[in-house]
C-alpha cells in the first residue's frame, strides 16, 4: 500500500524535527561543558559579611535622560534610608541641558533634597567644555554620543572628588539593600572593584517582570561570581570603585553603549580585582516587549565587540566567552530545542519515543542534569532576591515563572540576540537613551 503524499512529507517533517533536537542537544552539551571546565572550576572573590574599618565618602553618580521624577525620587528616599552616614553620601544627578522631561523639576529637585539633607548636586553636561584634569579631555566643539559613558565621564572629570573617596553607579531606578554601601567599602578593603547580584522588582507589572526577575537574580547568583577571576564585566549599577582607580582606568568608553563591560573588561586587563556581594540590586523591567526588546539589544550588543578585543588573550576570550556569550548561544538553541524537544516527549508519551545511540542518551542526561542543577540554584537565589508577599502571590509568580517558562524566556532572547548581532555588523551606533518603565 502506498502512504499518501501529505503523510510522507509529514515523516519528512518529522525526521528533520529529530535532526534539530540533536543538534540542539550537541549545542547545550558543547555550552555545559564550556561553563564547567572554563567557569565553574573556579573559585569566586566574595566580600565578607563584615563591617569595613574606614566610612569613606560615596560618590553616587546618576545620569538620567527623559526620566519622570517619581522615579527618580524613589531612588532617592532609598538612598536616604541606607545603613550609611548620610553626611558620608553625596549624589550627583547628570543631565542633558536639552532634556525636556528631567529639565522640568530638576531645580525643585535639588532645593527639596538638599533641605532634607542629602548631599545632592545637579550636573549639568556641557558637551563643548569636557575637561579632564589638567588635559583637553574632549576639544571644544567636539559633539559627543549621547551615551551614558559621556555623562558618567563628565560629571567625573568636573566634580574633583577626593582621590580616597569611592564612586557607585546608580541608574534612576536603581534600589538597593540597606548594607549595600557598608558592604560596598567593606570589599573595597581587599578588591579593586565590587560589584553586587541584580534582580528585577516590579514584578506585579506583568510576565516580561516576573520572567526577568527569576532569571537575572538566577544568572547574578550562579555565573556572575564565577567571573570575578577575570575578565570580568560590571552590572551597570551597584558596582563600587575608589575614584583613584578610576582615574587610573581613563573612566568609561565615551561611545560604549555597554559602557560597565568595556569598564571591567579594562580593569581585568589592568590586573585589577573583582568582589561581588552576596545582595541584590533592583531596578526595572520593562513590562511593554516592544521596549523589553529595545533595552536587551542595548545589552547583548556590548560582547561581540569585546570579544574581538585585541587586549584579550585566547583564553581569556574562552572565558569571556563562556559566561557572557553561552547565554546567547543558549537563547538560539532553544528556538530549535523547544519545538523538537517538545515532539519528542509527545513520542514518549505516546509510548513511540525514538531509539537514541546511547551516546547521545548519555548526552541527553548530562544535559538534564545541568538544567537541573542550574534550576535549584536559581529558585534558591530567586527566594532571596525576589520578596513577595503571602502564599498568593507567590503562587501567581510562580504559575508564570517556572523552569519550563525560563526555557521559553530564554528562547525570546533571540529577538534582541539576533537584532544586536545585525546591528553590530551594521556598525551601528547605540545613543543614550532611557527605556520607558
């Protein structure tokens, strides 16, 4: 009996499903085993739990572009609550002359904190006047990107903050635990840089949030500290660093657009060290995809220009590599492992799963425990990063935010993955810019 055309060509579809599920899997084994022998075999620098010896002054500095002042105050009432002297505290608000949402309030701003006590200055960008120290930093005239590097290296090239005292990264939306700052100077006792885990806290806006929270607080616990060997990257915000060693690094990438990974990048080159807090720092998600997608191409676009770095050596790229791009890779294997993964359990289920070599069924276990592994470790830093309030919420998040729903999460990333990798092969240029939230 001869088998209809539309049921040959379903065998067809079929086969080559079974073709991609393979190819998926040898992909996650080649990741695993990147991330075990080049990442996790390595010891993590940790800051200790401790109270530092010395309360040096904190330099907080914040740009902000078309940001609304609630916000913007929020972070700020965070500020003023934090287990550190306030006297000790000084926060520098960097904005653009020209911007019409921040320009509104931002003189209101600065009467009404520094009443209330808090060290607080408003820094205007002068992009015709940028100085650094006692050298032409940028010639007049010279247009600058509009990029946060050009803000932070602005405000730092003009505050003269004292040598010993210490500079922290905030973005607008930026809330932190109350011992960050002293845990902050603490590691900056026996590191160059300190940096803290991140998590997402606006996590009743939607799926996009919840989603985010689990995997960034997961990611923030399990790889980042491995990479504190070198190189390492820094997280954007909640990364400490003594205004002399920042000095000493030139500042930031004015045309970076991941302007906190070509920071560690050079602080790794340099031979400077890395801490990482055992806290986390929270910001904001965008709950809309459309600007969820907009910020993550900003942030995969960063490593395909570090990876080709001439300052890296061979295998500092394998692990750079290893613990920034896998994730990537990971994002586009699963567009191909979800769908072919997903038929063959139906098979199995159906009791027809296909005959496997047993090399491969070894694979597939090394895999599954991998993924096993990775999903204990990130529900246990999700309980810590993530506070939510009674059991229903906490059946809500968790409806929403799962292991399946992570495989899948990681899946979308392939949008800002592929648009980032477009967009690097464009040479295009990123701006400065704020996602609204």
């Amino acid at each position: 009996m001869t088998l209809p055309p539309n049921v040959s060509a379903l065998e067809t579809f079929v086969t080559g499903l079974l073709v991609l599920f393979v190819f998926a899997q040898a992909g996650y084994f080649v990741v695993n085993v990147l991330a075990i022998t080049l990442l996790h075999r390595r010891p993590a620098n940790r800051v200790p739990d401790e109270s530092p010896s010395t309360q040096p002054v904190i330099n907080v500095l914040m740009p902000v572009y078309r940001e609304r002042r609630a916000v913007v105050e929020e972070t700020l009432d965070d500020l003023g609550g934090i287990e550190y002297p306030n006297d000790r505290i000084e926060v520098f608000l960097i904005h653009e002359p020209d911007d019409p949402i921040v320009g509104e309030y931002v003189d209101d701003l600065e009467r009404e904190r520094r009443l209330q006590g808090l060290g607080f200055t408003a820094v205007e960008i002068d992009r015709d006047s940028m100085q650094w120290g006692d050298a032409t930093y940028v010639l007049s005239g010279t247009r600058l990107p509009r990029t946060k590097a050009v803000a932070l290296n602005y405000a730092f090239s003009r505050l003269a903050l004292a040598s010993d005292s210490v500079v922290t990264v905030f973005d607008a939306d930026t809330k932190v635990p109350g011992d960050l700052f002293r845990l902050g100077v603490r590691g900056l006792e026996e590191y160059d840089f300190v940096q803290a885990k991140q998590t997402v806290r606006n996590v009743e806006d939607g799926w996009l949030p919840m989603l985010e929270s689990m995997g960034m607080a997961g990611w923030s616990h399990t790889i980042y500290p491995k990479t504190s060997r070198g190189p390492f990257q820094l997280l954007g915000k909640g990364y400490f660093v003594t205004v002399e060693t920042l000095y000493s690094l030139d500042g930031w990438e004015d045309g970076s657009i991941t302007e906190d990974m070509a920071l560690g990048i050079a602080a790794s080159g340099a031979d400077y060290t890395l801490g990482v807090i055992d806290r986390y720092v929270q910001d904001l998600c965008p709950a809309s995809f459309d600007e969820w997608t907009k910020q993550k191409t900003r942030w995969v676009t960063g490593p395909y220009r570090t990876l080709l770095s001439p300052d890296l050596s061979f295998v500092d790229r394998l692990h750079f590599a290893s613990f920034t791009l896998s994730n990537q890779t990971i994002s586009l294997l699963n567009v191909v492992g979800l769908p072919s993964g997903a038929l063959v359990i139906a098979f199995v289920l159906a009791g027809n799963g296909p005959n496997f070599w047993w090399a491969l069924e070894l694979l597939l276990v090394f895999n599954l425990a991998n993924w096993a592994y990775y999903t204990v470790r990130t529900y246990e830093a999700t309980a810590r990063a993530v506070p939510l309030d009674g059991w229903r919420e906490k059946i809500k998040y968790h409806v929403v935010s799962n292991p399946i729903t992570q495989v899948v999460y990681a899946a979308l990333w392939s949008i800002p993955v592929t648009l980032a990798a477009v967009r690097w092969l464009r040479s295009e240029e990123g701006t400065f810019e704020v996602t609204p939230k």
